[in-house]
C-alpha cells in the first residue's frame, strides 16, 4: 500500500447522528442532494482541517456547526457538535431559503444538544 492510500484511507474525525432528526432530514432529500451531504461528510470525517466552506462554527451558539451543503442554486445546512474533539454529532437540518440561518433552527438545534448531553450524563450515572 502506497503512502498516498494511508492518507486517504485514514479518519481524523467519526461522524454519528443523535436519534432521527438527520435521518430524517436526509430521507426527504432529492438524490443528488443526498450524494452531496454523503461526499460532504466523508469529507469532514477524512480531512485535518475542514474549510469554512462545509463546517462552519455557529457565532453566538453554544458550540454548534454547521455542515454546509450547496446542490445547484439550492443551500442546505444540518447542525452539529464536536464531542470528545473527533467526534461529530449530527443534529436538524434545513433547507436555507434567506441569507440568516432561521433562529428557530439554532434553537432546535441547541436543545437537542442539550438533551444528548443529558441522555450521556445520565446514562453514565446508572
């Protein structure tokens, strides 16, 4: 095995989901949209440093991304969490029709993270 394979064959980070909201979000996806957010996300999982362009940190949340996804003149975004430092918790996701993410999404999104953190806290305690 060449080096060049190592590198692509190596996961800096595991992407997972909490319960069914991405899953969800995802089955309801035109094809070529859902092909789009598998390629995106592999790429985070496979990259040291993910651009801007598809993992953006939420300014003022509590810790949340943004997995940005863009098919034709269409924007979607699913929200996220890092845990443990290389692991991705995929949370809501949306399709963006106005240039200001809706702030009922990061609301969503941050009391799903809440609970999740609750669920493991708890989880731990039993």
């Amino acid at each position: 095995m060449s080096e060049k394979d190592k590198i692509n064959d190596q996961f800096y980070r595991e992407v997972l989901y909490y319960e069914d909201h991405y899953l969800n979000f995802f089955k309801a996806l035109k094809p070529a949209v859902q092909k789009k957010f598998n390629w995106t996300l592999l790429l985070i999982a496979k990259v040291e440093r993910v651009p801007e362009k598809y993992l953006k940190h939420i300014t003022g949340s509590k810790g949340l991304f943004e997995v940005r996804v863009e098919n034709a003149s269409d924007i979607y975004r699913v929200f996220c969490f890092f845990e443990e430092g290389k692991l991705i918790i995929l949370l809501n996701g949306f399709q963006k029709k106005s240039l200001k993410t809706p702030r009922n999404q990061i609301k969503t999104a941050e009391r799903l993270k809440e609970q999740y953190c609750y669920e493991k806290q708890h989880k731990k305690d039993d």
